[in-house]
C-alpha cells in the first residue's frame, strides 16, 4: 500500500514537472529587468522588452571599441534600438582587469565612473574618459590589444581631469574619487560579475542570448556595423 501511495506521489511530481516545463516553454518569461546601477543604463525598465546587458572594464580595450562605436552613432543606437525596439541597455562596470594583475588604472576608473553614476550623469563621463584614451593612447596603437604596449599607470588627476569637460560637480567628484567613496559599489559588482563571465570581459547578455568579445578595428563605422550585428543577432534570438 504505501509503495503505491509513494509510486502515485512521484507521478504526480513527475507530471507536474513536466507540464511545469510545458508551460513555461509556452509562455516564456521576460527578461529580468533588474539594474546594478540605474544611471548606468538607458530606457525604460518598466515598459522595455529587452535588456542588454554589457559586462565591461574602462580599461579593456575590446570594450572600449564596442563603446567608443556606439557613441560615435549614438544617435542611432538610441532611436533604432532603445526606443524602436525597446531596449533596456545596461553597463555593468567592473575592474577584473586590476584584479587580473593586467591594469592598474581599472580600479581609479571604475571608481571615478561610479562617481559621475552617483551625480547621473555616467554616460557623458564614461564617453568622454573613452575619447580621451583614445587620443592619448588608443590612437597611437598604445594599450589597443594586449600585445601592444602598456597605458602606464595614470593618477588620479587624469581622471579628475575628465569630469571637468562634463557636467558634474568637479569639487564632489574630486572628493569622491579622492575618497574612494564608490570602492565597494565597484568591488561588489566586479565580484557579482564574476558569476557571469568568469573573468573575461566584454561579455555581452542580451535576454537569454550570450556572446563573449568584440574584435572590432579602431574604426567606428566599421566597428559599428560589427555592433549592429550584434544587437540584431539579441533581436533574433528567442
């Protein structure tokens, strides 16, 4: 008696699994979402039918061309995809490169991006930082992979120096980054991060759609056609 009562219970579970299962493949869930950082994404959340998530480090030059691409046509990333088709995009900042031992200047910068976060105003600084690299160094074939040479080690100064072209408050800033204020924000999200892309960034989670680097050439129209693909390939995927 009790072996059938127990043979009954398991197919009752079984069979509740299984139309659990059914269910959820006809009726798929949407994507979460859920920021680390609100001021470090753009669109709607509560209206958005996808989320593009961006796992990044300032100072990993393969997320700096996907980046430094999209705000070269910003314009059209934010028409065609945050708005025509819906998109919640996010950028996780981490600093995996300094806890990799492969930049010193990953730790200043994340904190400094956390920084211009905490005023809202993420977006015009994390953009302007990138432009500056890429004047200072990128341009000039330094730090552009990770065969070529060095960025050496930057003070904070460099950093402070980028807020004063955008709008923010300089003296809060400089305190914040002085202080380090956004320390552990950025170390709690590096090691969240983790979980995700076990160590390498870019990585790029679009809804349930993954993709791992970005090759892309120092040329942002053509680097922006290898962002286009990307996203379209998100688009496509159900």
């Amino acid at each position: 008696m009790q072996k059938a009562i127990r043979v009954g219970v398991l197919v009752a579970v079984l069979g509740f699994l299984i139309g659990l299962v059914i269910f959820n493949s006809l009726n798929p869930q949407p994507p979460d979402m859920t920021t680390w950082n609100s001021a470090m994404s753009k669109g709607d959340p509560d209206t958005a039918k996808h989320h593009f998530v961006m796992y990044t480090d300032i100072f990993c030059p393969y997320c700096d061309k996907f980046s430094d691409a999209v705000a070269a046509n910003l314009d059209h990333f934010e028409q065609y995809y945050i708005n025509e088709n819906n998109i919640l995009f996010e950028i996780r900042v981490t600093d995996m490169n300094y806890e990799n031992g492969h930049s010193n200047n990953s730790r200043p910068a994340g904190i400094a991006a956390y920084c211009a976060a905490n005023q809202g105003n993420f977006w015009d600084y994390y953009y302007a930082l990138l432009k500056r690299l890429y004047e200072d160094y990128h341009s000039k074939g330094i730090g552009v992979d990770k065969t070529s040479p060095k960025i050496p080690d930057l003070e904070k100064k460099y950093f402070r120096s980028v807020a004063k072209t955008v709008n923010l408050d300089y003296e809060s800033f400089k305190s914040c980054l002085e202080n380090e204020d956004t320390a552990d924000e950025l170390d709690k999200n590096t090691q969240r991060a983790y979980n995700y892309t076990n160590g390498g960034v870019p990585r790029f989670v679009f809804d349930k759609f993954t993709y791992d680097g970005f090759l892309g050439e120092w040329d942002t129209a053509k680097d922006y056609e290898q962002v286009k693909i990307l996203m379209d390939a998100g688009l496509s995927t159900k």
